[in-house]
C-alpha cells in the first residue's frame, strides 16, 4: 500500500479518535470509553514490545544463544547470564500464590536498590544544595551591595534573597508538627511557629498556584495543537 | 431586782415582763398549770421557782438543795470554770430549770423507774458536785431519753449487736464511755425491764443515790451518763443519737427519729416490733418546755409513735436498729421482700422437688436464686461522663442504622451540565476563532516582546557547545504531552539540528522512543545523523547506570538502521568515543514530570562532568525544578518552558516561527480561560455575599 495513504489513514483515525477523546466534554459515552481502551491496550502491547525488544531479548536471550548454556558457569557468564537469568526466573515466580514467595529475592534487590540509590541522589542532589542555596540568600554577597552597584539592584538582591529565606523557613515550619501540651491537655503550637507557619502556607498556596497555572497554560496548548490538527485533518480529507 | 433572761436572745429582762425587750420574744409561755417563771441564777442556788403551790414541793429542788447542803454551794458557770455553752443550750437550761414541774414529793417520774430498774445507780447518784450541776443543764426530756437508750444498751447483749460494737468502737475515744459501771455490767438486762422495782424500792434506791452523793471519792469521777451528756451538749449537733454514732456518721435529720423512717436491717427486726420499747415521751411532759424548731417537729410525730409503746413494753429484748446513713448506703437493697413471714408449719407449701421433696418448712430458694434482684448501691451508682454518653448515644444510633431496613434508593437525579457545556463551548470557540482572523482582516497576537533572563544564556550555551561530541537527547514524556512539548522542545531540537550536532536519543519510559523517532524524523530525513538508543528500563537506577557506564545500560537501540540492528548500537558514527556520561556535548532533558527532572538532575551531576544539562518542561513542572537552576551549584543549566519562551527561542536563535495560528489559538483560549476564572470568581464572591446577608 502506497505510503500517503497509510498517512491518511493514520491521520482520519487520530482525528476519530480525538474526537471520541473530546467527546467527554457531553459526558461520560461509549466513544470515550472505547478510545481510552483502545489508548491502554496499544500503549501496554507497544510497551510489551520495547521490553521485549529494548531489555529481554538482548540482555537474556542474545548472551545466551551466543554463548550457550555453557558460557552461563564461565567467569564471565555467571555475573553478567547466570544471576541474571535466575534472578529472572525467581520473579516469574510470582506468578504462583504457591511460589511466590520465591519472588521475594529479586523484589528486594530491586527494592532496596532503588532506595539507596533515590536517597543518596535525594541528599547529594536536593537536600544539601538547596539547604546551601537558602543559607546563602542571607550572605554576604547578597547582604553587601558591590562596589559600584546601583542600589536598585543591590536591594533587588537583597529583598530576593530575604523573601527565598523567608519562603523556605516558613514552608519548613508549616510541615514542623510539633507542639507543646499544656496542664489542660490541650495541644498548640507556638505564636512564632503559628504566623511562621501561616507565612508558610501562603508560599505554598502561591506555588501551587503558579502549578496548575503552568497546568492549565499546557492543556490550553494542547487543545490548541489538537484543533490544529482537526482543521488539518479536515481539510486534507476535503481535499483541500 | 430579780432579772429573767430571754430563752431566745439570752438578754437580762425584768421579772415581771412578759415579753423580752431586746427580741419580742415570749418570757412566759402559755402553759397551763401555773406560772412558769424562769430561775433565779442570781441568787445563786436554785429556790423554789415562783408561782409553784407551797404544798406541792419541788423534788428537784429538794436534790439540789441536799446536794447544795452535803456539797456547798453550787458554783456558778464562771466559778466551774467552764466554757460559756451555746445560745440553745442555754436556753435549754433555762428551759429546764425553770419549766419543768416535777411529780410532787414522794413520788417519782416514770423515767426515773425505769432508771432504778435498770440498776443504774450509779446514774442516779450522778447528781453529785458537777455531775448535779450537769443534770440541772440537761433537760428531763433528754435525761429520760438517754437514759432509756442506756437501758437499751444493757438490755442487749454487746456480742450480738454488731452495730452497737460499732458504736462503741465510735465511743472508744471518750474515755468516760470506754467501761460502763460495773453495777451496770453485773445486773443482766432482762432483769432491769422485766422486774421493775417497786416504787418504795425506787425511792430507797433514789435515796441511797443521794446518800452516795456525799461521798464524792468514792464514786466514779464520771459516770458513764454524765460523760456521754457532756459530750453531746459541747457538740454542735442537736441529736444525741448522732453523736454516739463515731465522728463518721453524718447528722441525722430529725425526721429519721420517727420509728417508721428509720431503716433496719432485716435480720435484726424481731417478730413483733411493738414489743420494742421506745422512748417514753408524753405530750404533757413536753407542753411545759420551749423546745428548739427541729424538737418541735419531733414533738409533733411523738404522739404516732406514742400510742405504741403500751404493747412495746411487753418484749423489749431486741431494739430496731437504727442505721446511719453512710451503713445504710452500703447496704445490698433488694427488690424482694426484706424480711420474710414465717408461716405455720401446716401453712407452709411442701417441697415438690430435690432431696427434700415432701417435707414442709423448707426454706424456699426461689426468692433467693430465681427472682431478680436489684444490683448493690455501689454497682447501681454508674457514673458516666458527657463524652461517654455521646459515645455511647453514636453507637446506640449506629446499631439502630444498621437495623434499619434501606429503602431502595433511586438512582441519582440526572443533571444536565451546563456549566461544562458552556465553558467548553466557550474553549472550542476560542481556539477555533483564530483561524478565521484573516479572513475577518483582523491581526493576530503580536510575539512575546518581554525575553525572559534565562533564554539568552541557554541559546549562547547551545551554541558554544563544539558539535564533535554527540548531544543526548532524554525523552522523558507520555504522548499526552505531545502537543506542548513538541512545540516547547521543537526549538532546541531545531537549534541542534540546525548546527549539526551528532543526537542520540533515549527514554525511561517504554512510549518514549517512537516520540523520539516522530520528534527527529524531519531531520534525519533532512540528514541530521540521530541514533535512538530506545528504552532504557530501570528508573533512577538505571539513569545512575547509564551515567556511569552507557554501553552497559543500553544493550540495543531502537529503529538502527537495518545494517546496524544486529550491531551494537554504540558502534554507529557519532557515538563510538562515548563511554560515559561526560563524554556527551549535551545533555537535554525534555519531561513533563518534576520526579523525572529531579531524577536526571540528581543521578547524572556526580559523573556529568561539564556537560550542560538542559531541561525542556512542561508549564506545570517549572516550579519545582527552577531550584536546580538557580542554586549557586547549579544542577540544571538551562530550563526552556512554555509556548511564549519557545518562541522567544525561535526569535534569538533565528529558527522559523511556529504557525501563526497555533500561536494566536493559544492566545485566546488562555484570554477565555483568564475569563471564565474572572467570572468563576465573581460568582463564587457574589454568592458569598448573598449567603452571608441571608444570614
């Protein structure tokens, strides 16, 4: 079949079914539903086939059909084939209600490798960078204006640097929960921890604000494209 | 001049008032059978109290005068070096000094019989030095009452009476109470009720009591009556009976001195209650007194229990006990009956069951085992707080909720959503209007005239970059995206591509490398060399793999070329010097996740070396990932998001502009947008203040 016509066959079923997709804005119907399945179904097949294509067949099948059963006991083998493939085979395991707790082995490894890995990144790439960037907005680089600088634009260092310290302690102590009980049992929080945390709630509110304004700038845009594409769509199959 | 004083205000008052000056109150009652005047203290010793006839002779007066004869005279209350009693007690005195007409000579009251039938001889010789003195302060009414609780006392056997153990025990700390006189102890109850002396053996009994009298030394210092009058006349409470119950007891109210009120415990009730003596308390002998307000109550129920005591005389061995209050609330109440009839033998029903089927008399377990009973005073006394009682009404309601039966409920009433359809029509008209711009002569949206700071570093950055070392391009992104992140990331790509960069192209999700492939097929139709490495599967990882050793995270790529699939992918033209990491020119990162911007910023900064690190973002990632970017040791080196800054991009780096359409259709449904939040809000504000002035 000539190419430009697999393109245009392409293209009227993405309009289909970007008009089943948008057909929700009347409610919930059938054409919605049978484009959701469709969009789950095809992503996890296509999924299945980079799997197979991207991770199974050349880290598991190849080494082996190269090398042959065989190469699994050399010293080359066992680290590189041998965990690999029994690793595997424990986790299909799973599978089983009876065998599943044979899966447990590569679940953990999987497991508590991923958490040590996102940890130490966590606390080298997040934690103290931006703990040393909120103690800087306060040094003196920023707290004294430079020889020959406008003061303009020391003191929009200056306040840019208060409000950064000023937003990160106070959204700090909105998540600090701790409180003092007094004699009556009642539990409360301190003035300083109360308005610190009140200050903080702001910063958050404004983060979150500015959030789901990105959010919605990326839908506005996306539905743009999308119209786009219809009109495109449209006019190609008019011929136009 | 002889001065009378007031029973109510204890003022002095002449003898011939009748009224008293300081308080109104009455000085001379209204009491038949004479004059009634008040005593004369001044004078000292007790005479013969004015307006008694000379042939009727005082008796008590006649006591006093003996014991003032054998014992000197009488000393007065400042003399004795006693304590001024109280105000009651005084008047009491008066009351009894000068009200009382006693039997005339020769004859003795009947109280004071049943004093000598107790053999209380000690207590008719308590006239003595204090002991008269005392007598003469206690009224009659009192002296008869203990007096015949003390024949009480002796006629029950101490062993038997629990309770009167108790009030000893109570008693223990008077000292005057703690041995009783030993003639007490030695004469048997019985015979002190049920052979009364004569009354010439009780005249030679009141006349040895008073031949005792001058012999002071050997008598007892107290008798066990004078100590326990003491002791009830210095305490506040105005009932004996309270005050021989142990310091414990609460006061008792004058309406429990009525014999019907009184609790008792069922297994010391007698058979027949009206063999119980009682108090023998005669209306006539209490017309004559001025009795506080709680005696006059008790004056007023004495004539119901009065008539009793005739047939009560007959059995006097058991006594109704009484008890007090804090016994009684510990007592088990039960709801059957608490004291049980005996019926005669040919009464009472025959066994029909058990071991002892067929005989009568036997004690029938069924008011006992079968019949329900009341709980104890203490188990019945359940004390439930505020809170306990909301808890317990919330699950009472729960219960009552889960017993109900659910009506079949109808199924929710179908709305139209106008609203939606509104704003989606108002969206759909907005984008789509912009395509009609020309053909209604109208300009569309000028381009962004404000450059952001960051644009201008990042395409300098870009541009330094020497195109000898491949740029890695991560397409971290599912197609929903596709529409914006095309269009944002489409300028980056245009600038590699446009400057000749070697690209490879990889993902960590599974749907990222046909984006990849669609995103470079212009270009490498164009003749840009791009090489998608595919999926790289693992997470952080397998990021922190790759950027440690690349060849051993990626085994196989995606869509190499024909000849190359079977090859290793690292081996195509452009990727064979890399071996890690830091061997790209070029590290961009196009996400619309904060979690994948942070995971490729946190595993890859260790082994990137000087690569720059670029992050093309989706609107709403920005936020959380401009720290990276602007932390003085910066993570990220460039971010680029957003329509308007990738057209500004496109405008610094000289790439051709997007269509114009796509960018006034943003244009105007984010001005619809801005809109329909404007008119949300007034809506939302309006109905705020419609509520609010509602009430």
């Amino acid at each position: 079949m000539p190419g430009p016509t697999l393109d245009f066959i392409g293209t009227i079923i993405a309009a289909l079914l970007t008009i089943m997709v948008l057909s929700y804005l009347i409610g919930d119907n059938a054409f919605f539903r049978l484009a959701s399945y469709l969009f789950v179904g095809v992503a996890s097949g296509y999924a299945g086939a980079i799997a197979w294509h991207n991770v199974i067949r050349p880290v598991l099948v190849d080494p082996l059909i190269r090398f042959g059963p065989s190469g699994l006991l050399t010293r080359e083998g066992v680290g590189t084939l041998l965990i690999p493939w029994i690793l595997s085979l424990l986790m299909l395991l799973k599978l089983s209600p009876r065998t599943t707790r044979f899966g447990g082995l590569p679940v953990a490894l999987v497991v508590g490798v991923g958490a040590a890995v996102v940890v130490g990144g966590g606390i080298t790439g997040t934690l103290l960078p931006q703990a040393l960037a909120a103690g800087e907005a306060l040094g003196p680089e920023t707290m004294i204006p430079a020889a020959g600088e406008p003061i303009a634009s020391w003191a929009e260092r200056l306040i840019s640097g208060l409000v950064l310290f000023l937003a990160t302690l106070s959204t700090l102590m909105y998540f600090r929960f701790g409180a003092r009980r007094e004699a009556t049992g009642r539990v409360h929080r301190s003035r300083f921890t109360q308005g610190m945390a009140y200050v903080g709630r702001i910063f958050i509110a404004l983060t979150f604000g500015v959030m789901y304004a990105g959010a919605m700038t990326a839908s506005i845009l996306i539905l743009a494209e999308r119209v786009q594409f219809l009109r495109h769509a449209v006019i190609g199959w008019m011929g136009g | 001049m002889p001065e009378v004083r007031c029973p109510m205000c204890s003022a002095p008052n002449p003898e011939t008032a009748d009224v008293c000056g300081e308080c109104g109150a009455r000085l001379k009652p209204l009491v038949a059978g004479g004059d009634l005047g008040l005593p004369h203290e001044e004078a000292g010793a007790p005479g013969p109290p004015p307006g008694v006839e000379d042939g009727e002779e005082d008796w008590l007066a006649r006591i006093r005068s003996q014991a003032l004869t054998s014992g000197g005279e009488e000393p007065t209350e400042e003399e004795s070096g006693e304590s001024p009693a109280p105000d009651w007690l005084g008047r009491l005195r008066e009351a009894d000094s000068g009200y009382e007409e006693g039997p005339p000579e020769g004859v003795l009251p009947e109280w004071m019989d049943e004093f000598i039938a107790a053999g209380d001889e000690s207590e008719a010789a308590a006239a003595e030095d204090e002991g008269l003195e005392q007598a003469e302060q206690v009224p009659e009414w009192l002296a008869r009452i203990r007096a015949k609780q003390a024949m009480q006392k002796a006629a029950i056997p101490e062993e038997e009476d629990w309770l009167e153990r108790l009030r000893h025990e109570g008693e223990a700390e008077i000292p005057a109470a703690e041995e009783p006189p030993s003639e007490i102890e030695a004469m048997p109850p019985s015979e002190a009720l049920e052979e009364p002396l004569p009354e010439p053996e009780a005249e030679e009994a009141v006349q040895e009591g008073l031949a005792a009298e001058a012999e002071p030394e050997t008598l007892p210092a107290e008798s066990p009556f004078f100590a326990e009058d003491l002791d009830a006349l210095t305490e506040e409470m105005p009932l004996p009976e309270v005050q021989e119950e142990g310091p414990e007891a609460p006061p008792l109210a004058p309406e429990d001195l009525e014999g019907e009120a009184l609790p008792h415990v069922p297994a010391l009730v007698p058979e027949d209650q009206s063999e119980v003596p009682l108090v023998e308390i005669g209306e006539s002998d209490l017309e004559g007194v001025e009795l506080p307000d709680w005696l006059e109550d008790l004056r007023a129920e004495i004539p119901v229990s009065a008539e009793e005591p005739e047939e009560e005389v007959e059995s006097p061995d058991l006594a109704p006990a009484t008890l007090p209050s804090w016994l009684e609330a510990m007592r088990p109440t039960d709801a059957f009956r608490p004291e049980i009839e005996i019926e005669r033998e040919e009464e009472q029903p025959v066994e029909s069951a058990g071991p002892l089927a067929g005989l009568r008399g036997v004690l029938m377990a069924e008011p006992v085992v079968a019949k329900p009973r009341m709980a104890t005073a203490a188990a019945a006394q359940l004390e439930v707080t505020e809170r306990q009682y909301a808890q317990a009404e919330l699950l009472q309601r729960l219960v009552d909720y889960e017993q109900q039966e659910m009506a079949p409920s109808e199924g929710p009433a179908m709305r139209i959503p106008f609203v939606r359809w509104a704003i989606s029509l108002v969206m759909l008209v907005a984008v789509l209007i912009p395509f009609s711009f020309e053909r209604m002569g109208m300009r569309g949206y000028p381009l962004p005239a404000s450059i952001s700071p960051d644009l201008a570093p990042l395409i300098q950055r870009i541009g330094d970059q020497p195109v000898d070392r491949p740029a890695l391009v991560v397409f971290d992104y599912t197609p929903g995206y596709t529409g914006e992140l095309s269009s944002v990331a489409g300028a980056v790509v245009g600038q590699l591509t446009q400057r000749g960069y070697p690209i490879a192209t990889l993902s960590t999700r599974p749907t990222g490398p046909p984006l990849a492939e669609r995103m470079f097929a212009e270009a490498a139709a164009a003749g840009a060399q791009v090489s998608h490495l595919g999926y790289l599967a693992g997470g952080p990882t397998a990021v922190q793999l790759f950027s440690i050793a690349p060849r051993d995270a990626v085994l196989s790529g995606f869509h190499l070329p024909r000849e190359g699939e079977e090859k290793d992918p690292w081996a195509i033209e452009g990727l064979r010097q890399v071996q890690r990491l830091s061997d790209f020119g070029l590290v961009v990162v196009i996400t619309a996740g904060t979690e994948t911007a942070r995971t490729w910023a946190e595993q890859t900064h260790p082994w990137i070396g000087d690569t720059p690190l670029i992050m093309v973002l989706s609107a709403g990632a920005e936020p959380l990932v401009r720290p990276y970017f602007e932390a003085a040791d910066r993570r990220v080196d460039g971010i680029l998001t957003g329509l308007p800054s990738a057209v500004s991009y496109r405008q610094l780096s000289g790439q051709p502009q997007l269509a114009a359409s796509q960018w006034n259709a943003f244009g105007t449904g984010m001005l619809a947008a801005q809109l329909i939040l404007l008119a949300g809000g007034a809506y939302g504000f309006i109905s705020w203040l419609i509520r609010r002035a509602q009430g």
